[in-house]
C-alpha cells in the first residue's frame, strides 16, 4: 500500500461535505408554453428532469439561490408556480419509481 494516498477524514468532515447539497424535487405549472420552455431550459442546468413538469436537482444553498434568481426572471406571479421541495438524505435514499422512462433530454456532446 502507498501510504501517502491514505488519508484520515474526520467523520464529521466527510458528513458537512454531503450535506452541502440537499436534493430538491422541484415542480412547476406554467401555462404559456414560451416561458415554461425557457423554466425548462433552466432547470435542465441544474438538475435531472424526471418527470414532464418535474426535476430532481442536488443544490448548494448558493445554487438554490441562483436558481430561484434565475427563474424569477421568467415567472408571472399570477399565473405560474414553481415548488421547491427538500428532501432529506434518509428520503432520497427510499425514493421508488414506478413506471417507466419518458422524459430524457440528455444529451452528450464530445468534442
């Protein structure tokens, strides 16, 4: 064994590094298509589309807020709605998915 490559992480260390990020199940209804669209193609950078009006995306507290910034840019607060739901690590670890693929949208380019 190489010992330089072992090193020692105190658990706490390792256990602020995962949570820094939370994993929000973010839901929106957006009825003008121009601007779900655009909602979409914001969310599509931060997370992992699940579901037709639906993503899953790991944040920081940095990202959400951006995020959120971001989208507040597009959103009518009479007609649109964006939810954010947190899901703590012991939810996300039990979550069950029944039913099959739809939604893809990713796209892998090399260059």
């Amino acid at each position: 064994m190489l010992p330089f490559l072992l090193k020692k992480v105190p658990m706490r260390k390792t256990a602020r590094i995962h949570s820094q990020s939370t994993c929000y199940v973010i839901a929106y209804d957006i009825p003008d298509d121009k601007r779900r669209t655009k909602v979409h193609k914001i969310l599509v950078g931060f997370g992992k589309w699940t579901q037709y009006s639906l993503f899953e995306c790991f944040l920081t507290c940095k990202q959400l807020v951006l995020l959120q910034a971001k989208l507040a840019k597009y959103l009518e607060a009479r007609q649109d709605s964006v939810r954010f739901y947190p899901l703590c690590s012991n939810c996300v670890s039990r979550v069950e998915t029944v039913g099959g693929p739809p939604p893809a949208d990713e796209v892998l380019f090399l260059v």
